[in-house]
C-alpha cells in the first residue's frame, strides 16, 4: 500500500481543521443572525405602531386618520379597530384572513397555513369615552425567507471556501516542506555519485549567514546540522583515503625487498628442497601483497581523483584477443584444464585508455578462471550495440548467491572466503566498476549459484559517447 506523503496529509489536516472551524463559526452565526432578524421585526413592528400614533387626531367627536396609515412601510401594515373590534381604517396584508382578539401591547405569532405573521395591537384613548386600538401585522415568513437565501448563498459558497483553503494549505505546506525536498534530493546525490563535498546550503540560498539555532525554524537547523554532518563525514573519508595512499605507498619498498631477497634466496644451491618451497611460499605471498598494494594505490588515486585516464583510439578486438591469450596461459599454468573461448568482432576500436582496458579485462578472466569447475569453459565474446562496445565474459561454475550479488562491488567483499585460495583481496571488482564508469559505460552481471555469472561492460565508441549508466544493480564474482 502506498503510503501518503507528509505534504498531503498536512493539506488534509489542514484543510478538515478550517473546514470544521468554518462550519462551527457559520452555524454560531446563523443561529444568532437567526434570533437577530426575528427580534429586529418584533422592534420593528412595535415602533411602527407606537409611531403612528401620532397620526391618529381626535375632533368634535370625530376621528381624523393620516395617509400614513395607508401606507405599507418595510412590510408593515396597519390598521385601526375600536374597541368592538370594528375596522375603522388601513390596510390588512394579503393572506391574513384571521380575525383575533385584542391584545394590548402584546406581540403575537399568528400561523395560517405556511405562513406566520406578527401580530401587535396598541390602544389609544382618543377621548374618556373613546379608545382605539392600531394593529399592525408583517410577515414573519418573508422576514425568514431573506435569512433563508443568505443561509443558501453560505451553503454554496462554503465548499468554494473549503476549496480554496485546500489549495491555500497545500502551497503553503508544500512552500513550508520544499527545505525538505531538498535535503532529500541532496541525499539521493550523495548516494548515486559518492559526492561528500556536497551539501545542502539553505542558509547560503536564503542569504542568511547567522546559523544560529535560536534564529531558524526546526527544518533549517535540521538541514544545516546535516551540513555540519557532511563537513564532518568528508574529513574523515579524506583522511581515510590519505591513509591508505600514505601506508600502500610505505608498503611498496619492504615488500619489493621480500621480493628481491627471495629472487636471491632461490638461487642459492644451498637451499635444500624444503627450504626453497619455504622460501617460494614467502614469494608467492608476497607477490599477493604487492598485487593487493598496486590495486589499493589505484584505487586511492581513483578516489582523490588523481588516477589519469589517458585515452585514445585503440583497437579493442586485438587487445581482447591478446589478453585472452594471456589467459589461457595462466589458466594452463594451473593444470585445471580450463579452456577459454573468445568470440570477438573483428577490427572494433573505441576512445579508450589501453592499460585500464586490459586490467579490467584480466580481472575478469581471472575472475572467471577461479571461480570455473576444473576442465570447464570461460566463454569471452566483444561485439558492437549502437554507439557502444559490449563485451562479456562468462563462465559455468559456482556462480553468486544472491544475497551477496549487491554487495560484491565492495572492496575487500568476499562472497565465500573459504572458497578462495587467500591470495585474492576482493579489489578486483572495485576497480573494474571504476575503470567502466570513468570510460562512461557500465558494468553489470547476471549469476546463478551454481551455474555461473555472465559479466557485461559497456563502453562508448566514440570520444563523445556518454556509455550506458553505472550499471548499479551490482552484481561480480564473489571477491574480485
């Protein structure tokens, strides 16, 4: 199930929060403006009738009346009664065809039907003997009904709200969590490239140059102590990387030394038979060791950026052809019967440097070679693809179990030790990943336990090819 991105979920709280709170403050409102219009008719009423009072005029016995009281003002009507509850004069409204009782200065709620008047009645004592009453008579309903559209208007226009304050909320969330993003990305980079030196630098974009925590929100602190990290993490690679430089280089006369002095050694007639295997022990080992001090000086260089890369136009079919003869050599060397069989394009030439080419090659033949069944085949074949060069080696034997497949591109990674002769230090693999990458190819590699790998570099022809990515699904044999 796909998991809800933080941004998402921040709108939708957002938006649910202002919605509610919308809602709760429209429907206070309403009830109040609700209450407000109904007490504002009753006032309305009451004042209407108190002040046509002064209309009304009383003489030599008889009653003199204003036009006023005619007349319909904010949907008021009036209307004049004696005390026998006669009509005298005014208007009544439409629909009004009840008759009640008089009720001096008393608001009534008259219902006929659907709809509901207000009713008040007023006296006036024209003379001791003489009193009449005003009523006067508005619609409650109509005064319900404008209430009624405003309380539509607000229905319609409250999901327009709803929806913008979900577009409001998903830009400021996503404004908010673009730091985020980029402290993402930064780290997305750092992994595909290795690139240490890289950070996220919010506070240089944001042209802010105090880092003080008190200063800055949360997300920034986060993203400059991830700086800070990355400042940190690089001086400590550096320094590893300057290590290793700094002992493999020490390393190299001591051993050269061992190497000279065993050349001496066994050609002392002297030396009886087991003191020379002795002796050749100590050389082979030490060859293992300036094997395994050329390869970490390689890679030390590749790191800091220093390892040159001298290309040119070469002819890989012959170089290939070469270093499969070579192969077979060694191989042959080792009595297993191992034989290897190339199937090469003819006269294919790219931009390339000759001595990593041929090293990368020959790591992984002799890859293969160790890693075949006695008397099997090591099939090595190179063709064209487009722009690229494809080559491949494979061989049919104790393959790669594949839990060790996204590892072995690590160096000193050794899939199964105990499957090995100790004189292979697992750097073969590192370097032939780098050589592919540097040329601007790949290098992947497809294995079986059991039934062998197929290893797979690409390169690009031309001086101009941008290769075929970095082949990162990993994959080599265990322990280059």
């Amino acid at each position: 199930m796909k998991r809800i991105s933080l941004k998402l979920k921040l709108t939708l709280l957002y938006t649910f929060f202002m919605a509610m709170l919308t809602c709760a403050a429209l429907a206070i409102l309403f009830s109040l403006t609700n209450r407000e219009i109904l007490s504002s008719t009753q006032s309305r009423l009451e004042r209407r009738v108190q002040e046509s009072v002064e209309d009304l005029d009383y003489d030599d016995g008889k009653l003199e009346v204003d036009s006023d009281i005619y007349s319909v003002t904010r949907d008021i009507y009036l209307s004049l009664y004696d005390s026998d509850m006669y009509f005298l004069y005014g208007r009544v409204p439409q629909g009004f065809d009840q008759q009640p009782e008089l009720a001096d200065g008393v608001t009534r709620t008259i219902r006929e039907g659907n709809h509901s008047w207000y009713v008040y009645d007023l006296s006036f004592p024209l003379a001791p003997d003489y009193t009449i009453y005003v009523r006067g008579i508005t619609s409650v309903t109509d005064a319900e009904a404008s209430f009624t559209v405003t309380l539509r208007f607000a229905l319609i226009l409250l999901p327009l709200m709803v929806l913008a304050t979900a577009v409001i909320g998903y830009c400021f969330t996503k404004r908010t969590l673009l730091p985020v993003r980029q402290i993402t990305s930064t780290v997305r980079e750092i992994r595909a490239d290795a690139d240490l030196s890289r950070r996220i630098g919010l506070t240089e974009q944001s042209g802010e140059s105090d880092k003080n925590p008190i200063n800055m929100d949360e997300i920034y602190t986060l993203a400059t102590t991830f700086d800070d990290m990355l400042g940190e993490l690089e001086k400590v690679f550096d320094r590893e990387k300057q290590f290793t430089s700094d002992v493999s280089h020490e390393l190299r006369t001591p051993v050269g030394v061992i190497l000279a002095q065993c050349e001496s050694m066994l050609r002392d007639s002297s030396l009886s038979e087991a003191q020379q295997a002795d002796v050749r022990l100590i050389e082979r080992k030490a060859k293992s060791m300036a094997d395994m001090i050329s390869q970490l000086l390689f890679l030390s260089r590749a790191d800091q950026g220093t390892q040159p890369l001298n290309r040119e136009v070469i002819d890989l079919s012959g170089l290939t052809e070469m270093t499969v003869e070579e192969g077979q050599m060694l191989a042959d060397s080792q009595g297993r019967g191992i034989r290897i069989e190339a199937e090469i394009e003819p006269e294919i030439e790219a931009w390339a440097d000759e001595t990593l080419y041929i090293r990368m090659l020959v790591n992984l033949i002799s890859n293969a070679v160790r890693y075949s069944y006695d008397n099997g085949v090591v099939e090595v074949s190179l063709s064209t693809e487009g722009e690229d060069v494809c080559g491949a080696v494979r061989d049919h034997g104790q393959g790669i179990p594949a839990d060790a497949l996204p590892h072995i591109w690590e160096r000193f990674y050794q899939a199964d030790s105990s499957r090995t002769d100790g004189s292979h230090s697992g750097l073969g693999l590192s370097m032939v990943k780098w050589i592919a990458e540097a040329h601007g190819g790949s290098v992947s590699v497809v294995s079986r336990e059991g039934e062998g790998s197929i290893f797979t570099f690409r390169l690009p022809a031309s001086e101009m090819g941008t290769g075929c990515g970095t082949g990162a699904n990993g994959g080599g044999q265990p322990g280059g």
